[in-house]
C-alpha cells in the first residue's frame, strides 16, 4: 500500500536550517507529483511547495527563496530543505503525493518543526 | 482564489445529515475542487476530488457537488466516526494550492 513517512523535524533557533524528508513506497515514484503541506498549531493547512512530474518547482510566497524542494528518484524521497526559518514556520510538515484531479490523495503522517530560541 | 468556507463550527447528532458549504473568489473552471477530512492529531484524508468524485475507500454517505463559485459537502447520515475538522481545497493558480479555513463538526 501507499506510504508517505516523514522524518526530520524538531526544534531549531530563528535564522536556522532544517532538512524534512518523506520516504515514499507502495507507488511508481518517479512520475509522481509531490507536495509539502504544513499546519501550524491549531490552524489550517498551507501549501508550501510542489515539485511536479517533470521535476518542475513551485513556492509559496512565504517560503519562496528560504525553502527548496528535490527528491532522490533512487531512493523514493522528497525532500525539503528549509532555510532563514522564522517562529512563524512553526508546524507541523506533511508531505502528499498529488492525485490526478488537482488533489493531495496520499498523506504522511506528518512532522513537527519549531522554531524557538 | 480564496476559499471561505461556511459554517466555521455546526454541531449535530449522529444520524443527521450535514452540509458544509465552500465558496470561491473566483469560478473554479476547472474543476479541481477537492474535500478532507482530519481528526485531531492525524493528517488530512482525501474525501472528494473533482468536486463530486468519492476518493478510494470513502463511504457512500459523503458527497460533493457544486460548480463556479458554490461547492458543497453533504454527508448523509452522520456516524460517530464522521465528527472531525473538513477543509475545501482548489488547485490551480497563484498560488498553487488553496485551502479553505475549515468547518469543524462537533457533536451535539
């Protein structure tokens, strides 16, 4: 079946860096879309960055030029690299493969990112 | 596109029918217009994609429909299991995706 495992997360001071990553199994990885998805505390969700098929990428505004999403077609993983993070990057990081109606139809479990000094 | 969805709480018994309401900025053409669902501490399921298409797995009680501007949820009979936070999500645009802020469905 479908897995979306993400790991990486914890606590980092402002200005710091963070590396998520979502293994994936149970699907062709390689032309799947994939999705960062964040939730801060008792908030609703927010996308965050896309990488498509073809390996095009897209931002949000809120983390265009601080956040990098690449994935490792060998190893099945999404990745993302977070950079100059803020307390408002608080949340927890989903990652979702995208489904064939402009959905996210496969979700991990999610990981927690703070950022506090 | 925004995504304001209606009522932000509703509170209702089991076996009741619910109907959650998803309003766009701007008509959604395309059709890319989905529904979750998330229990708390969990991630989001996929409910609904295409507005009315039941993602795998989904009970026969959830439904979508809608076009333009006005989307719907309708769950038919409600089951313990179904009280939970449901956004709206659009695909499509700057940016790439959009969510709704959420009803959540509370027991009554």
């Amino acid at each position: 079946q479908v897995q979306l495992v993400e790991s990486g997360g914890g606590v980092v001071q402002p200005g710091g860096s963070l590396r998520l990553s979502c293994a994936t199994s149970g699907f062709t990885f390689s032309p799947s879309g994939m999705r960062w998805v964040r939730q801060a505390p008792a908030q609703g969700l927010e996308w965050v960055a896309l990488i498509r098929y073809n390996d095009i990428k897209e931002y949000a505004d809120s983390v265009e030029g601080r956040f990098t999403i690449s994935r490792d077609k060998s190893k099945n993983t999404v990745y993302l690299q977070m950079n100059s993070l803020t307390t408002e990057d608080t949340a927890v990081y989903y990652c979702a493969r995208a489904g064939s109606g402009g959905d996210l139809d496969y979700w991990g479990q999610g990981t927690l990112v703070t950022v506090s000094s | 596109i925004v995504l304001t969805q209606s009522p932000g709480i509703v509170s209702l018994s089991p076996g009741e029918r619910a109907t959650l309401s998803c309003r766009a900025s701007h008509s959604v053409a395309s059709n890319y217009l989905a529904w979750y669902q998330q229990k708390f501490g969990q991630a989001p399921r996929l409910l609904i994609y295409g507005v009315s298409t039941r993602a795998t797995g989904i009970p026969d009680r959830f439904s979508g429909s809608g076009s333009g501007t006005d989307f719907t949820l309708t769950i038919s009979r409600l089951e313990p299991e179904d009280f939970a936070v449901y956004y709206c999500q659009h695909y499509g645009g700057s940016p790439a995706y959009t969510f709704g802020q959420g009803t959540k469905l509370e027991i009554k």
